[in-house]
C-alpha cells in the first residue's frame, strides 16, 4: 500500500506540473481559461485511452508504477474539478449556450478521444508481437 500510495503522490505531482505548463501555453496564447481545461481534458482522456487500451498490457509495468501512471499522472493532469467550477462560473454568469456546448462538448469529445486513444493503444499492442 506504501509503494501505491508513493508512486501515485509523485506522478500526480508529475501530472499537475504538466497540466500547469499546458494551462500556462494555451491561456497566453489564447487568453481562456475554459479552452485550456477542455484541451487538457481531452488530451488527458486520450492519453489515457491510449495507455490502458495497449501500452501499459504490452510493457506490463509493476502494478504500484501501473497505478501511478493512470490514477496519479493522468489524475493530477487531467482536470475535472477545474471543469466542474468552469461550468459553474458559465452558468452564474448566464452563459447558457456556451455552458451547454462546454459540458457537453467536454464530455462527448472526451469519451470520442479515449475510444481513439485506446483503439491506437490496441494497435500498438498488437504490433507488439512483431516487434519481438
């Protein structure tokens, strides 16, 4: 439980460090805080597709670095509390259309993208046998 515990602390930091830098890019570019969370969300879902769907079967990493990877590094990067008070704020303010499109968009594009993610994830695990 110890080992668990550790490695889902420290790629969780790993996760929040990148999600930090990604926000800090896409709002200096783009200025929306909303843009970036829905970005990192969406990448985070495909990475995470991706990872459970092949990468991490084909490499069978120890099941405290398994945990790590996908409850600490893609929890710590992708954002959903951070979608949740987006959404929140949208509505206060009356944005309706644009709250509706936010979470639903979020929500749709997410599961779109881990489906892509874990179909290449596949992929990849089945190539594997030609590799060896």
């Amino acid at each position: 439980m110890v080992k668990r515990s550790l490695s889902v602390a420290i790629f969780a930091f790993i996760g929040g460090i990148a999600r930090l830098f990604l926000q800090n890019i896409s709002n200096n570019i783009l200025g929306q805080t909303l843009t970036a969370t829905i970005l990192i969300n969406i990448l985070g879902a495909f990475l995470l597709g991706m990872l459970s769907g092949g990468l991490l079967t084909r490499f069978s990493p120890s099941e405290p670095l398994n945990v790590g990877i996908t409850t600490g590094l893609m929890g710590g990067f992708t954002t959903f509390s951070s979608f949740e008070l987006d959404t929140d704020k949208t509505l206060i303010a009356h944005h309706l259309g644009i709250s509706g499109m936010y979470f639903v968009g979020t929500i749709l594009i997410g599961i779109i993208f881990a489906v892509i993610g874990r179909k290449i994830g596949e992929y990849i695990l089945s190539k594997g046998a030609d590799w060896e």
